[in-house]
C-alpha cells in the first residue's frame, strides 16, 4: 500500500477523486461545487508543498480551511471510476473510529471462525463476515463501519488476501492457528458459562441420509457449535436480561429437546437451515426454537447454532387472532369497531367507504402484543370455557375503553372462541358480565418501557445500514429520485423507462438489474449514499426544531421498538420515505431500512394516532399514488 499511496501524492486530485464526490459536503458547507471543488485541490497542493499531507490508515488527508478534514481513501473498485473517493469531517462530527478489539473478542471470533473452517484455506471476506454477523458481531457491536475493518485488527490468526485478477477484486481470508486462544475454549468449543461438565458421549454414527448430503447428527455434543451469540439470546428470551449466559442446566435442556427432536423426526428443514424446538419456554410463555447450518468442510464442527427465537414463521403475528377466534364477516366486525371509536381514517383511500386496511392490520397487531403479554382475559369454571374478552386499546366518543367479547364456539374444532360484541366496561350486556368476569378489567397493550422508546436521543452516533437501505430496498426509493441520480448511466437508462412504465410482470426482474447494479459500488451507489446522509442530516435538524418529528413504532415479527425519522430525498419539503433506526446495546442508533409512508403508519398507528407534522393518513395516501 505505501507504493500506491506514494503514487497518489504525485498525482493532482483531479486525477484522483470524481467532482460529483464534493456534494455532499458543498451542501454542508453551502457553497457551489464547483468552488468547493477549487478549494479541496488548492488545499491538498498546499499540504503537498509544505509536507502536511498525512497518511491515515489506508489513506492520506489533509486540512481544508473552516475546520474540516478530508480524508482520500482507495477505492476498492478502480476500474470503474477514479483511485480514490472522499470522506470528510467537520469540527466535532467524525465518524468514530474503528474500536480496538479486546482479546475476549478476538478469542470468541477465532473459536467462532475455527470452529466453522478449515485452517489454510482461503475464504471470501464475505462469507466470513456473514459468518460473524449470524453470530451477533455486527458492524456495530465490534465498533467498526465495515467489517473488513475488524478482520484487520486479527492479522494473527487471520490473513486477508486480495485476489486481484477479478473485477472487482476479491478479498479472502486465510486462517491460521494461535496457540494463545486454544485451550480453555479452544478451536470450535461451545462459548457456554463455566459450569461442571460432564464427558460428552462420543457421537454414534449417524447412516448416511439420501442425496449425498452430510446427515445431521443425533446429538449436539461435539457436532454443533454452539456461539456466544445464539447462548446470549437464548438468555435474553428466558430471563429478558441482555448479555447473560445459560446455566449448565438450561444448557443441558436445549441439548436435551435436540436429542428428542431428532428421536422423533421433529427436526423441520427450511432452506439451508434446520430448525427444532429446544423445550425451553421464554418469557412470553413462547416455545423458543434453533436453527442451526452446515459449517465449511475442514472445521472442528460440522454444524453450527445460526439463530434461536421464537418461530414466527410458524406462528404470524396476522394470523393469531383468526387462530383465536370466529369473527364471522371481516367487513362487518371491522365496520361495527370503526363506528364504535372515535372518528378516524381507517384506510389510504377516499372512494372505498369499506375499506379499513390500516383497522385490519392494528386489530390483528394489537390482539398479538396482548397475548404475548398474557392480557387476553379468559373465564373459564369447571374446566368450561365462559367468555374471553381483550382491550381494543380504542375509546369511544366518551374516552370509554372498547372491549372485544367472545363466546365458546359451538365449533371448538375450528377455533375456542367466537366473537359476540364490542363493549365498554358496565354497558348493557356484554359490558356488565366483563366487569361481572374479570378484576382488574382487560388492560390494554404496552409498548414503552423506556424514555429511549418515545425519545430520539442526538448525542448518538447514527450507523447506516446502507446496502440493506439502498440496494436491497432500491424498489422503495421514489423512482423521480432514481432517476436524478442515475441520470448519467447508459446502462439503467432502459430499466428505469421500463419501470416508469410499469409493464406488468417485468418490475421484479427490472428492480433487480438495479441492485445488481448498484451492487459494484460505484459512484452511482456512493451518490445515492451522499443524498441519503444528506437526508438523514436533515431529519436530525427536524428532531432538534420538533422532538415530535421522531415518531415510535413497534414491529411484531420481531418484537422490537424502533424510531422512524422523515427522509426528504428530492425535496426538503416533501417526505419520501422513514428511515427505521433502533437503539443498540452499544447506545448507538443502527439504521435498519427504510419504509414506504403507508407501512410507516400502519407502524406508527400501532401505538397510538400518530401526531406528526410529516406523516398521517393523507401524506401516506399521496405517496402511494406517486409510487
């Protein structure tokens, strides 16, 4: 690299970085590009001059007047545009820089990688980095903006090399052995608590299954790897306590319900991964589940725990309520709830009085938050089921809660419960036998359990998801931004037309000759990297004018409360999209990805009716007709 840093400082930066890189910062600065661009190329010949040009790691960086640090880092992709693209900071706001790993981290990453490869065999840098970020060591969590920056601080037991015959290149990792992380959780052992251990029994031979596939094992001892990562959210769905172990008992339990599992032919394949239940009961009175997947040929194990939770591919969070009962027409029950509550738009759209598509979704979510919550309220005598009733989490025009009331199905086979009426507590009826059946009265959902729920915090640092964001989500980017970015590429010229037009049946494969596109990391992608930073600066302004701009929400699937924040990606005035960012244990912000307005709300309206100065029923409704 000293060679080719040499050879930068010889070059003039006009021959080094691409003008469009300056937009970014010129808006940030509030000056023409082009004058920016004049001053970064009399500052970096001045650093030349008089010997202040630095070297920064992989890159050299000078002062440009005003306070602000550039910084030339090489471009991975040469070919395809200049050397070199640029980073910038401005007074305080710097990007950190890449954390130093302990040497617990570095020993769990070694046995991790050992236990899954091979010593001496070159792996891409990318299937090694999925390898980490499946076992919870992600970007953030090691402290790094990418992962190949952390695999750099683990030069000692693994080597990256750059296989330049390819376009782009390819970066691979060798491993190599390190006598100071074996032993005591040596190569492939298990990362579980110090406990007593007994000998594990040597694995029977398992007979080869059909297909030419490796046969999964009967047992887990010796076979699986179990990380710290798949131990760690074990603990968490059991005790809701972030960063603990399972005990040896707990442990010996999940190995237990592998084995009974395998006994009865309970192990279900799902793509590359095999999932079975460990036996053991989370905090929400869910079955958790494992997967686990075949590790590389070569490794200490031949398998290893990928993931455990709760099986939401199995269970929906949409579906539980029709599990749960008979609501007779869909229509009707939903039409009968709107009518009850206080006014409210329902749906995205003024012409169809039925439709009630943001009702359908919060009902369905909320009865799901209130079962994991054990709130759905159940009276039963005798062994006799009598009536069931949850919260709506609406009131009606008197601010009186709306309760929800079933009554045994005379179809008990299809689902216990049938629905009767919607209630409040003491009216005629359905509202006399609740209060006359349950003490307290049904309670409604909660979400928040911390200020960091309801409050984006701007002293965090904010990291981007960028790939996930701009290439695996390049279909809910406005196609009029698309289009200004893109505005010079030949190549997405056709594609975008074919989406303007929006022919039937060629939106899929369209889209994904973008991502591929965007895929090489070109200028095209940092481009669309620059107005999206550009975007989110902006959003953070809107937080600090209005504390309101950062809007919750919950996602079922997985559980979790987020932050969503206004991304005007074309216009300042007009919101594009939310951008979805989650508090880490780290205490930084992790941008997730980003949502199309209607889906935002439907988020939003989970909690409760969003009072936001960018998002509601008609912004949502004027963005989906754009789309």
């Amino acid at each position: 690299m000293d060679g080719e840093e040499m050879r930068w400082e010889d070059c003039p930066l006009e021959e080094l970085i691409d003008r469009g890189v300056v937009h970014s910062l010129a808006k940030r600065l509030q000056v023409e590009e082009e004058t920016l661009f004049e001053r970064l190329c009399a500052a970096y010949e001045g650093a030349r001059a008089d010997g202040t040009l630095r070297r920064e790691g992989e890159g050299l960086g000078f002062s440009l007047d005003g306070g602000v640090e550039i910084l030339l880092v090489k471009n991975s992709n040469p070919a395809r545009d200049r050397p070199c693209y640029l980073k910038y900071r401005i007074g305080g706001e710097l990007r950190p820089e890449a954390a130093a790993l302990s040497e617990e981290v570095r020993g769990e990453i070694y046995r991790l990688l050992t236990g899954l490869h091979p010593f001496g065999e070159p792996i891409p840098l990318a299937q090694a980095s999925s390898d980490l970020i499946a076992a919870g060591y992600t970007k953030v969590s090691l402290g790094v903006y990418k992962m190949k920056t952390a695999f750099e601080q683990l030069e000692e037991f693994a080597q990256l090399l750059t296989r330049e015959e390819f376009d782009p290149p390819v970066v691979e990792v060798v491993l190599r052995p390190c006598p100071r992380y074996e032993g005591e959780g040596a190569q492939g052992a298990p990362a579980t608590p110090a406990g007593p251990k007994e000998p594990a029994p040597a694995p029977e031979e398992t007979p080869p299954s059909g297909g030419g596939e490796r046969p999964i094992p009967e047992g887990m001892e010796g076979n699986i790897f179990l990380t710290k990562a798949a131990v760690q959210n074990a603990n968490y769905l059991l005790t809701g306590l972030r960063g603990g172990y399972l005990s040896h008992q707990q442990t010996a339990q999940l190995m237990e319900g592998y084995r009974a599992a395998y006994r009865d032919d309970r192990i279900e394949r799902r793509g590359d991964a095999w999932f079975f239940d460990t036996t053991l009961t989370g905090t929400t009175g869910e079955g958790v589940v494992a997967s686990f997947k075949e590790a590389s040929p070569g490794g200490s194990y031949g398998w290893y725990v990928n993931w455990v939770g709760y099986d939401r591919d199995n269970s929906r969070p949409g579906d539980e309520l029709g599990k749960f009962a008979y609501l007779g027409n869909m229509t009707e029950f939903l039409r009968t709830l709107a009518q009850m509550a206080l006014p409210e738009r329902w749906s995205f759209s003024r012409d169809n009085a039925d439709d009630y598509s943001i009702l359908v979704r919060y009902i369905k979510y909320t009865f799901y938050r209130l079962k994991q919550e054990g709130k759905v309220c159940i009276l039963e005598r005798e062994g006799r089921r009598e009536f069931a009733a949850f919260n709506t989490g609406l009131v009606d025009h008197t601010y009186e809660e709306i309760y929800a009331c079933f009554l045994p199905n005379a179809q008990p086979e299809k689902t216990p419960w049938a629905f009767d009426c919607f209630c409040t507590a003491g009216s005629r009826g359905a509202g006399k036998r609740l209060v006359d059946s349950f003490n307290p009265l049904p309670q409604a959902a909660s979400y928040f359990r911390r200020k960091e729920d309801l409050l984006y915090d701007l002293e965090r640092e904010l990291i981007l998801d960028r790939h996930h964001i701009i290439v695996d989500n390049v279909n809910r980017l406005p196609l009029d931004f698309l289009e200004e970015v893109l505005y010079d590429s030949g190549e997405m010229r056709p594609v975008l037309g074919g989406l303007r037009e929006g022919r039937p049946g060629e939106q899929k494969a369209l889209y994904d000759r973008l991502r591929a596109f965007l895929d090489g990391g070109d200028k095209h992608f940092r481009r669309i990297c620059s107005r999206v930073d550009e975007a989110v600066e902006l959003a953070k302004k809107r937080v600090r004018w209005n504390f309101k701009t950062a809007l919750p929400c919950f996602f079922p699937t997985r559980n979790v409360m987020s932050l969503m924040l206004p991304l005007a990606l074309l216009h300042d005035d007009r919101v594009d999209v939310a951008l979805v960012v989650e508090l880490t244990q780290s205490g930084n912000y992790q941008g997730q990805t980003i949502l199309p307005l209607r889906e935002a709300y439907i988020d939003a309206r989970l909690l409760c009716r969003p009072d936001s100065d960018w998002l509601d029923t008609s912004a949502a409704a004027a963005a989906g007709e754009e789309d």
